[in-house]
C-alpha cells in the first residue's frame, strides 16, 4: 500500500513538474482558441509577473476580443506569442475594452507575428502589465494611443520598417528608459509625452521635424542632439522635461514652437543658430537655470514671455533684426544685469522687463515709438529718464532707484 501511495505521488509530481515547465518554457502551451486558453488558465495556478504563463495561440482577428476576456477573467499573468499564424493586423482596441476603459492588466508579453503589417489605434491602451513588446519588419505604422499608458513596458524595439508612429502612441510608458526611433520616420508628434523614465533617446536623420508634445513631460531625459535633418520643433515639444541640462539645436532648424522648453528647469545655455526665424511664446518660460542666450541674428521679434521668469538669465544678446520685444517677454528675469536694446527695436510692449530688478544698464540705442507703459516697471525712475532724455545708456546703482543716463 505504501508503495502505490509513493508511485502515485511520485506520478503527480512529474505531472506537476511537465505542467509548470509546458507553463514557463520558452514555447509554452500552444492553443487555438479562447475556450482552450481559459479552460488551460484556470487550471494554472496563482503567479507573479516576472513569471508568466507562456501561450502560444494560432488566432485570427476575430478572436482576438475573446482571448482578452479569458486572460482577464483568469487574473493570471501571461505571455502571449502570436506568430505564426495568419494575422495582418492588430486591430484597433484589440487588447482594451473601450466599455470599460480597461487594458488586458496581466498581460506581460507579446509577440506579435511577422504577417503583421500594422498595429492600431488604442491596440494595447492600459495594458498596465506589459513589459516588452516585440514588433516584426512587417509592421509599417503604429497607431495612436497603440501603447498609452502601459507604464511596465522597458523594452520596446521600433524596426525600420515603420514609417508612421500614431499620436500619443507611447504616451505616459512611465517606465520606458531608451527609445531608438528608426530611420523611416520622418515625424515625431504626441509620441512619447508623459515618458517620465526616458533617459535617452537616438533621433535619425530621417526626421525632418519634431512636433507638438513629442517628448513633453520626459522628466529624466538629461541631453538630446536633434539632428541636421530637422527643420521645426513643434509647440510644447520638450516642455517639462526637468532634467534636460543640454540640448543641440543644429543650423537646420527655422522655428521653435510656443513653450518649446517651458520648465526645463536644469537647462544651463541655449544656443540659438541663425537659421531660426521665429521663436514662440513662452519657448524658454521657466528654465530657471538658464544664465546664457545666444538668440538667432534672423529672429525678429521676441514673442510674448519667451524668457519669461528665467530667474538665472544674466545675459541675453538681442540681435539687430528684432523690431519688436512682446509682453512679458523678458518677464520677472531677476538676475539679468544689462541689456542693449538694438535700434532695429522700435516696439517694447508692456511688462517686457517687469520685475528685472537686478538691471543696472539699459542702453538704448534708437528711437522706441510704441513703449509700453510697464515695459520696465519696478525698475525706479527709468521710464520717465529714458522719455526724457531718449537714446543713451542708462545706469544705476544695485539695488537705487534713481538712473543716471551716461
């Protein structure tokens, strides 16, 4: 009797033994339904992410909405491969239930077969479990919000086969650390915004323009070079990035979108090359670190708060092709010491040099017609020297109220 007893326990151990391995082999179990799948999940026992239940699934798309229902209702972590089966597509919300506003939360792996030729829009929205994705040659485009907000995936690799990255594609990947975009994209827009675990990122050549929000709120990102194929940087495009120290702008660019830099807190210097024509508002609001400017001798004005509380600024050179400095433009700059106001300026609107306190020479080199009437406010007596006394260089002791024009 004890020996039956040691045979059948020795049996359902091996059993046991076959069963975790079938489990966490690198194939793992191949299923070609979701009625298997479930009923296979079931019978696996409790896990962990960093141990998934590895399915291999011939499915087509159809079945895909099925697959996700038994992974969720299993509450089992999973990784799933998809090769080799005869899908073309990953269809738009294939692993988020829009109903719900739920991604497949213990789905931890995919491999997505290489017939694939696109992912779409809101494919794998909240898959909060995701750690690693891997996309074939075959896919060329990757649909908006395809990744949004999957903030376990560290690893992910664009091939080059893809030209077309959808709007907020990997916003909010909290935990993705490098990025390396392919040489097929020409445009990077709402792309990885929100990707506070970015660290580095490689741009090709084949970019010619980064847009909107494309790298908005990457908190960690310390250094970016933009390549010379670039030409714009959109609107927003790395405001909040806090740890940025250093940024490349090359001469091929011609424009910087409105808070282009907006909080980039850590930023040192900016260079600005003479290719660039027009910076927008609030560019460099914020950069509180920010103690030098060199702006592009091809700018021609100085939009509203460009430098707005750049409370480090110290010097800032204003070329002789600016006609106008708009609201606020140079904004509470605190410790800006001395400015030269070109003659090509004939317009200084109001707030301009709010709050600049620390200025003790302003010179003015030709005639303002249109000066707005706080353009240099809580700076003593300047305005009423300056409108009485016209072109000059205007001094004063640190910290007096009175000006003396020189």
């Amino acid at each position: 009797m004890n020996n039956k007893f040691k045979v059948v326990i020795t049996t359902f151990t091996a059993i046991l033994v076959l069963s975790v391995s079938a489990c966490t082999g690198s194939g793992g179990k191949s299923l070609n339904s979701a009625e298997a799948l479930k009923e296979y999940l079931d019978k696996q026992p409790a896990n962990s992410p960093d141990k998934p239940i590895r399915v291999t699934m011939s499915a087509n798309a159809p079945m895909l909405p099925s697959i996700v229902a038994a992974i969720n209702s299993a509450g089992k972590y999973v990784s799933l491969n998809l090769s080799g089966n005869a899908l073309t597509t990953i269809p738009d919300n294939a692993f988020y239930d829009t109903s719900t506003k739920k991604g497949c939360t213990t789905l931890v792996a995919i491999t997505i077969p290489n017939s694939v030729t696109s992912i779409g829009n809101n494919a794998f929205q909240n898959c909060t479990g995701l750690t690693s994705v891997v996309i074939p040659n075959s896919v060329t485009s990757i649909g908006g919000s395809a990744f949004l907000v999957c903030t376990s995936l560290t690893n992910v690799t664009i091939p080059n086969s893809v030209t077309s990255i959808g709007r907020s594609a990997f916003r909010g990947c909290s935990s993705l650390a490098s990025v390396t975009i392919p040489n097929s994209v020409t445009s990077i827009e709402w792309v990885f915004d929100g990707c506070t675990g970015l660290k580095s990122v490689t741009i090709p050549n084949s970019v010619t323009s980064i847009g909107n929000v494309a790298f908005a709120g990457c908190t960690n990102l310390a250094s970016i070079i933009i390549p010379d194929s670039v030409t714009s940087i959109g609107n927003s495009a790395f405001s909040q990035c806090k740890s940025l120290t250093s940024v490349t702008i090359p001469n091929s660019v011609t424009s910087i979108g409105s808070s282009a830099f907006y909080q980039c807190e850590s930023l040192t210097s900016v260079t600005i090359p003479n290719s660039v024509t027009s910076i927008g508002e609030y560019a460099f609001r914020d950069c509180t670190s920010l103690t030098i400017v060199t702006t592009s001798a091809k700018v021609t004005g100085i939009s509203d708060g460009t430098f707005y509380a750049c409370t480090n600024l110290t010097s800032v050179t204003i070329p002789n092709s600016v006609t106008w400095i708009a609201v606020r433009a140079f904004f509470e700059c605190t410790n800006l010491t001395k400015i030269t106001i070109p003659a090509s300026v004939t317009s200084i609107e109001n707030g301009a040099f709010y709050g600049c306190n620390s200025l003790t020479s302003v010179k003015i080199e030709g005639k303002i017609v249109d000066f707005g009437y706080d353009a240099f406010s809580r700076l003593g007596d300047l305005r009423t020297k300056y409108l009485a006394g016209g072109i000059g260089t205007y001094t004063r002791p640190s910290g007096g109220n009175t000006w003396t024009k020189q």
